[in-house]
C-alpha cells in the first residue's frame, strides 16, 4: 500500500492520525502499518511541493515457527497472525515441521489447534516417546511362611525382629517360587526420529545349588520342593531344609548334630548338645544344654541352669536364667533375664510380653543398637552390666577389610609405577598393554574394597545412636557403657531412655524427651 501526494496549495496541514485514518477507512487497518513511515509522509504532506509516493503499509500472511527441546522430545509451533495476509494453514505447518526435521510423534488435532491459535503463544504439535527400561528379573514366592534369615536393616540400623511361630514344612513337589525373566525394555524415539534404545533389565537365573529344590520339568522358571523340610529364602531362591524332629534331647537320645533344622518337642536336658546348620526349635526348657545353630534359635520356655546358646540368626525365649545367649541378630525374651551373659550383635528386647514386670537383672548385656525392657536392674540383685555399641565381629571384619585395602592399594600403585616407566623409557617386550590391564583390574578391586569399607563405616554410625529404652524404669545398681563412656547409676531413673547425645555425653531422657547428662 502506497501513500501519493499530490500539492495542493489550499489543501489543510494533514499528520500521522489523519493518515492512519485513511488507510482504515480504505480498509487497510489489518495491514502492517509502517509508522515511522506515515509520520515522515505527514511532514512530506505538508512542506513538499511535488508530487511523491511512499510505501505506508503492506499485507503479510501468517508465519510460522518451530520451537524444538533440547531433548528433542517436544516440537512445538507458533503462528504469528496475519495482517490481511493469508492465514496459517496444515500444509504450512506440516511444511515447517518438515523443514525442521520433525517427523514422529505428530498429532494433526495439535496442527489444527496451532493455526487457529491467534496469539502467536507456542503450541506443542509433536511429542516423542520416551525408552521404557526392561525389568530386571522378578523372584515370586509361593510360600508366605517362607523363612527369611538375611537381616534387614531400617534406616535407623535395627533389625525388623518377627517372632516366627512353628516350623513351615512344604512336601516334595510342592511350589517354592517363580522366576520372572527380565525384560529388554521397549525403545523410545525423538520427534526428529532419533531412536532412544532402553536399558535392558538386569536378568538373574536362580541360584545354583538351591539345597532340596528342583526345576519344574514343564517350566524351568517354577522351582519346586524335591524333600519335605522347612522352607529358607535364600539369594535368587529357596532352599528346602531337612527336618529333624526329636520327642527329647536326654542321655537317651545322646547329641545332635544335623545338618538342616532340628525341631525338638520336649526339653534339653543338662548336659546335652545340639548341633545345627538350620534352626534349632525346642518346645519345652534348654536345662544346662549347649545349642548351637546356624539359623535362629527358638524355646517355647525357658533357657536355665548355665546353658549356652549361639545362634547365628536370632535367640528367643520365654525367659532366662544364670544363661550364656550370643545371637547374630536378635534376643528376645517374652518375660525376663536373670544373671545372665547375653550379646547381640544388634538388639535385646526383654518383657515385651510381661509390661509390668519383665525386667533385665545382673549379669551382662552387650548390644550394638538397642536394648529395651521395662525394668533395668534390681535393687537386690548385683550391678547389671550394659554395654552399648559395640559389635566385636563388625570390628573384626573392619580390621582385616583394612588390611586388605593397604595391599590392593600398595599393588595399585607398584602397577601404575611400572606402567609409567614402560611408558617414559621405552617397552620393547610389549607389556605396557598387560601392565595397564592388570592396573585396570587392579583399580576395579580396590574400588570394591572401598564400598564395602564405606558400608561398614555406615554401619559404624549407625552404631552412634544406640539406645537403652525403658517403660517403667532404673532399679537397684546400673554400669552403662557406650563405647569408651560409663556411667554408673546408683538411684532410680523412671521411663524413658540413655543415649549419648551430640555433645559425647550420656544422657537419660524421659518419656517427654528432656535429657539431662548422667556423665
């Protein structure tokens, strides 16, 4: 659109808003008017003297825009409205998606959506997909009573303690698991038809030699029971125990030793011994007797007259008296300990059955995380010795770990050594490649060392918040030990708890939470 002037001499002084007005009621208003232009025309309008034209205006269509994500994921369009030009259409837009190398993902409903939008505001036309990862393998058990004897830690490194009632047997041929196979994943793919391969799930085949198992001849995913014995979770599996059941273990019966899960449907009398890789159940007394089982350890009653227990899992009782429990995981007593020597590599729990009047009485308790009981102590009894945070095999394997480091550490660095010595003076025998595979392998193991290092550190931590709680309270005299600190409480404290607190004190907390230092 073109302005001409023609002079006129008695024609009236004319600017811009004059102009802009013509070129409306022209019906040019929805063109893209040039401001500057009709400005500098209106002066021209009224100062020239010749005739002149000048472009004020012009139509322009609508235009259109691709927008593309980093990722490549999302392609969106954006259509500038036109000034009584042409308006966007599909083929437009198809053909600036196009142009820009979009060409999976596009929703022709968006397409349509985007040319009727009149704000010029992107609108998302294109959308890849993303890879879905495939599913590592899957282990399904098929018993629920299934006996698990790894144990697991909560974030506040306690054992998640579950008394386990009578042994679960399965019969041979009975189903023990299935295994679901990983999956590979399903590829994903970018608007601009990048394919975006997924990460395959880790696949895991059951573990070999799964004791008293088979395969399902059908289906080698299904594992089955081949023996009746107790069923055990194991890594990638289950295995089936043998069971060894016993009315007595008396002079009769003389020793056991088994290789599986002994269950016992009498007492253990003075004197006796049992050996087990499994569980050791016992549904009467262990009188004076010494068990030792690779599992859990479990008595219907009670553990009296200096017997000896160890387990390699948990210890469980209704009582004990004047006894020795060492337990891997867990002892738990329903009623109360009397003059005994009790230690868990995590927790004691006393009287959970008797609030009232369970009590911890005489003798010594070491533990790494926790001991509760209603009652500490006894005021005619002997000083109750309490250890907390201590873990003498965690300590043990620390060490040796350690010195396993320094070695692999000092291998490491002979091997980098040579490796830069082949690689400054010359390697004409060619084991500068053996050399830095041997460092690579060499670095991969001290690695491994070093998780397993920071694991045991964690757990070391953890040990800092070891806890004695309390429901009903201190009675009688108390040593109480958290690492190298000791106090000796010598007058009552009601419910709550000890713990050392951030400033490296023992403290006694009640049930409110106000802790005062009794160090």
């Amino acid at each position: 659109m073109f302005l001409r002037s023609e002079p006129i001499a008695a024609r009236a002084s004319l600017d811009a808003t004059v102009l802009n007005d013509l070129l409306v009621q022209a019906g040019f208003g929805d063109c893209q008017i040039d401001d500057a232009a009709i400005a500098s025309a209106a002066i021209s309008c009224n100062e020239q003297r010749v005739p002149f034209v000048v472009q004020v205006a012009q139509r322009l269509g609508a235009e259109v825009q691709v927008e593309i994500t980093e990722d490549e994921m999302t392609a969106s369009v954006s259509c500038t409205p036109s000034q009584s030009g042409a308006p966007a259409t599909v083929d437009d837009v198809m053909q600036a998606l196009a142009e820009a190398g979009v060409v999976f993902g596009i929703d022709p409903a968006a397409v349509r959506q985007a040319c009727d939008q009149r704000s010029g505001e992107p609108t998302p036309v294109a959308q890849g997909v993303p890879p879905q990862d495939g599913t590592d393998t899957i282990f399904e058990e098929s018993n629920p009573q299934t006996v698990d004897r790894a144990p697991q830690l909560d974030e506040e490194g306690l054992i998640d303690y579950r008394e386990h009632g009578s042994i679960a047997v399965v019969h041979s041929g009975e189903l023990l698991m299935r295994r679901i196979p990983a999956s590979p994943g399903i590829q994903g793919q970018t608007v601009r038809g990048t394919i975006l391969p997924p990460r395959p799930g880790h696949d895991e085949p059951f573990a070999a030699q799964l004791q008293g198992t088979e395969l399902a001849k059908e289906d080698p995913n299904l594992l089955q029971a081949a023996i009746t014995g107790q069923p055990i979770r194991v890594h990638c599996g289950v295995m089936v125990e043998p069971v060894l059941r016993v009315p007595e273990v008396n002079m009769a019966s003389g020793n056991i030793h088994y290789d599986g899960t002994v269950q016992v449907d009498g007492d253990v009398t003075q004197g006796m011994k049992i050996q087990a890789s499994g569980d050791i159940v016992v549904n009467g007394t262990v009188d004076g007797g010494l068990l030792e089982a690779g599992g859990n350890i479990r008595v219907t009653a009670g553990i009296i007259a200096h017997a000896s227990l160890r387990a390699g899992g948990s210890v469980s009782a209704r009582f004990a008296e004047g006894a020795r429990i060492f337990a891997g995981t867990v002892i738990a007593l329903e009623d109360m300990a009397l003059e005994c020597e009790l230690q868990s590599l995590n927790q004691i729990i006393v009287g959970a059955s008797s609030p009232q009047r369970g009590r911890l009485t005489g003798g010594t308790a070491i533990a790494m995380m926790l001991i509760r009981t209603p009652i500490l102590g006894s005021e005619k009894g002997s000083v109750t010795k309490v250890v907390m945070g201590v873990n003498p095999e965690l300590e043990a394997k620390y060490q040796t770990l350690q010195l396993r480091i320094d070695k692999e550490k000092a291998a490491q660095e002979a091997l980098e050594k040579l490796a830069k010595q082949l690689s400054s003076t010359g390697d004409p025998k060619g084991m500068l490649e053996r050399v830095n595979a041997s460092l690579k392998h060499a670095i991969q193991i001290w690695g491994r060392s070093l998780a397993e290092r920071n694991e045991l550190d964690q757990q070391f931590a953890l040990a800092r918040k070891a806890r004695v709680e309390l429901s009903i309270g201190v009675q009688g005299a108390v040593d109480l030990s958290f690492g190298k600190l000791t106090a000796r409480l010598r007058k009552e404290f009601g419910a709550g708890a000890f713990f050392v607190n951030s400033e490296g004190h023992i403290v006694s907390a009640d049930v409110s939470g106000f802790a005062v230092p009794v160090s």
